[in-house]
C-alpha cells in the first residue's frame, strides 16, 4: 500500500509519543546506582584531621557547616544519623529532633566511637542544646524544622507518613494499629497491637518496595530472610503480612542501622494516649511512670517493644515455625507463636521496668538482649 506524506509523519509522531511513554516508564527513569571505592575508604581512614572531640558545639558546627541547606530525617523518632573518620576511627552520631521538645527550641546532639563486637565503647558526647547555647530549633511548618548555629542554618525535613496506614488485609480483628515506623535500615514497618493477646508485632510495609532482598530459610519458606539487613520475617498463614521475628545478634550487639525497630517508634504520629495505654494493658503496674510516647516523665528511659528474638544463626528461628503450625496450639494463641519472650519475663511483672536508657546512637533505649528462650513461650 503506497503511504502518504501525511500518514508518514503520522506514524513518525506515534512512534516518538510511544518512545517518551517508554523512557517515562520506571524500567527507564531508574537512576544508576552510586559506586563507593575502597579508594575512599583508605583515604578517608588515613586523613590526617583535626577536629574539637572535647567541645560538643565544635562538633555541632563541625557537622551543621558539612551539611547542605535541607537534609531528609527518614527515622521516625527523628534522629538525623551521621559518621565519619578521624584518627583511623569511625565516629558515629547523630542530631535528634524529639517530638517532646523540638517545639520548645531543643535539639539533641551525640556523636561516640562506633561500637564493634570487639572493643566495647562508653566514650559518648552528648549535650541537649537550645536558646541558651546559641542554637535555634525553628519550626517553619508541620514536620519542618530550622536549625542554626552561629552562620549556618540547616532546614530538617522530618519524615511525613501520617497518611500511611496498612492494607486491610494485614489486620486482624483484635488488632490496633499505631503508627507507622521507618527504621534507620531503610525498611519501613507498621506499629501493632493486639489489643486480646496484650501483644505487640512489627509488620513489614510492603506498600513500598521493600530496600531487600528477602530469601527463605532453609528450613521453611515461611521464614524470610533480609540479606542486606538480617531481619527475618514471618510469612503468615491467616492473614496478608510478614511479621518481623528476628534481628541479628551481631547487629543487636554494636547498635548499629539493623538492631531492629524497637528505637524508631512512631513518634510524630501516636494519637493520644494510645501507646501509653498499649503499654499499660501489658505492663499495668507502670501507671503514672510513662508519657503518651512511653517514656519516664524525666526523659531518662523509655519502654522497650522489641518482640522479636535475636539471632544467630537462622535454625534459632524455627521453633516460631514449629508454634505457629502445632496443631496442639490452641487457634486463639496462634499470634502470641510471633512473640518471644526473654528469661526475663519468667519474673513477677512487678520486677519489669523500663528500658534504661543508652547513648548507642544517641537514642533513648539499649537493645533487648539476646533471647533465652528461642520460640514463642506465650
């Protein structure tokens, strides 16, 4: 069939419309990955530096001027998390923004030695700045702070998921949901309670792409491993959600990005008192010793959610498998089989407290130790 100059440039317009289509799709708007060399690495460890270690608004100004004018808090207590080299050291630390007093112009800043399985390390510098130490926490909007110190200002544009909620299909009947959760690993979680069995699950978010690559045990493929993080996860049988039922111990031990969620709870998106009455419900004998966020009054400690067990090599994991499809079970416990309880909880309620608070990341809480008791025990 002879073509025409007209429906030429026709079909030569559709092809370029169905080129743009395809460049805009995400299999084509995709950034290529950033390349880290070891080249960096050595360089950065063998840099001679100089830096104020013994003056924390040193260190502020030091870290505020390295930034650019906006940064992104992801974390949901609002920590800002950095690191850095000196002296063939790797320095950790962090600018917090607490939902509790960010508005009445205080700012936390740490920064520590890492930790290592190795060398353990109490060398932390941590101050609670404000007006008075010459830093000023600005609230611009909602979520969005201002923060400056002598010539520098820094906008902190904390994390928005105040309108994430989970699937449906994810909740129970008995369930409550409290709040979304972004750990400083990069995975994302929902906050639950169930209000029958007094329990608390991390469920992952998977309304998102999940930042890795999750493979099953080899034991169960009802079990998934994180092979970036080390978070294992339940793939349950009743309802459409992974539960999280492992960390690391190795992570666990150093405090480090993948110790778990239990240090990014929903801070900026609890709704009343509802955290502080989750807690009661299993914990009634701490009436008046917590805030709605779970804390003691003086900020000092925090109640620790950390349901989940640590690990150290994934067989350790099985017997939460092994619960969840015991047909002796009975079919109303079968989500307190996700739960697992430390030695700790064999004692009277009463000698429950509070978890101490820690430096680590600067945070609020230390890590549960390790589980004594592998599988649910509920």
């Amino acid at each position: 069939m002879k073509q025409t100059p007209a429906f030429s440039r026709f079909i030569g317009v559709l092809v370029i419309l169905l080129l743009a289509v395809a460049l805009a799709s995400p299999s084509f708007a995709a950034e290529r990955p950033r390349l880290y060399t070891n080249q960096q690495y050595i360089e950065d460890v063998t840099r001679e530096t100089s830096l104020p270690l013994d003056d924390p608004k040193g260190m502020l100004a030091f870290v505020l001027e390295s930034l650019p004018e906006r940064v992104k808090v992801y974390p949901t207590e609002n920590y800002y998390y950095f690191y850095f080299y000196h002296a063939g050291t790797r320095y950790g630390g962090n600018i917090r923004l607490d939902a509790k007093d960010r508005d009445e112009g205080k700012l936390h800043f740490a920064y520590f030695p890492e930790l290592t399985e190795w060398v353990k390390n109490d060398d932390l510098q941590y101050r609670l700045l404000g007006k008075d130490d010459g830093v000023t926490v600005e609230k611009i909007e909602p979520l969005i702070y201002r923060v400056t110190f002598g010539a520098k200002s820094v906008v902190f544009e904390l994390n928005d998921l105040s309108k994430l909620v989970p699937p449906p299909t994810a909740l129970g009947p008995d369930d409550q949901y409290l709040g979304p959760v972004q750990d400083e690993s990069g995975i994302r979680f929902f906050l639950v309670f169930n209000k029958r069995l007094k329990l608390f699950h991390y469920l992952l978010d998977e309304t998102v792409t999940v930042a890795d690559e999750l493979f099953p045990s080899r034991a169960t493929n009802r079990i998934l491993i994180a092979r970036r993080t080390g978070f294992a996860f339940y793939d349950e049988h009743r309802l459409k959600r992974k539960i999280l039922i492992g960390v690391h111990e190795a992570n666990g031990s150093v405090n480090n990005y993948f110790d778990g969620p239990f240090d990014q709870l929903p801070d900026n998106f609890i709704k009343g008192n509802e955290l502080r009455d989750a807690i009661l419900a299993v914990e009634p004998h701490l009436k008046g010793e917590l805030d709605s966020h779970g804390g003691s009054p003086d900020g000092a400690s925090r109640y620790l959610i950390g349901p989940y067990i640590y690990y150290r090599d994934e067989a350790e994991l099985l017997p939460i498998h092994e619960c969840a499809t015991d047909k002796k079970i009975p079919r109303d416990l079968y989500h307190a089989c996700f739960v697992v309880r430390d030695a700790g909880d064999d004692t009277d309620d009463s000698e429950a407290k509070p978890a101490p608070a820690k430096p680590g990341k600067g945070g609020t809480k230390t890590p549960a130790k390790p589980a004594a008791k592998k599988g649910a025990t509920k």
